[in-house]
C-alpha cells in the first residue's frame, strides 16, 4: 500500500476519515502481533501506518477547529 498524503485526506468527509483511522487502528494492532510473533514480513510497513493514522488525527483536528469556528 502507497504512502498517502494528507491533501487526499482533507477531500474525505469526517466520516470517511473515522472509518479510515478504525481500519488503520486494526492493521497496527495486527502489525503488533505479527511483529511479536516474528511473522511481520514487511517492518516499514508499520511505520507508514503509525504516520498515516496521525495524518488521519491531524486532518480531523483541523476540520474539528473549521467547525468550530
């Protein structure tokens, strides 16, 4: 899976991102897994979700912040 960037996350509505961020959180906990079991096949790949997942947080942050204003 491709590096995504934020610009593409800020197309999405709030409710695309939220269940774009559970996806995530799900790949990371079995990325946890597979790492302990020594099974993980590919180590980058966990990093580019911790990013992504804070991409995701970021982007709902700031719509959160257009909201309120």
């Amino acid at each position: 899976m491709a590096k995504v960037k934020a610009e593409s996350f800020r197309a999405s509505t709030a409710d695309e991102l939220k269940t774009k961020l559970v996806e995530l959180k799900k790949e990371q906990f079995n990325l946890r897994f597979q790492v302990a079991s020594g099974e993980l096949e590919n180590p980058a790949r966990k990093q580019i979700v911790r990013r992504e997942i804070a991409r995701i947080k970021t982007v709902l942050g700031e719509k959160a912040a257009a909201a309120g204003k």
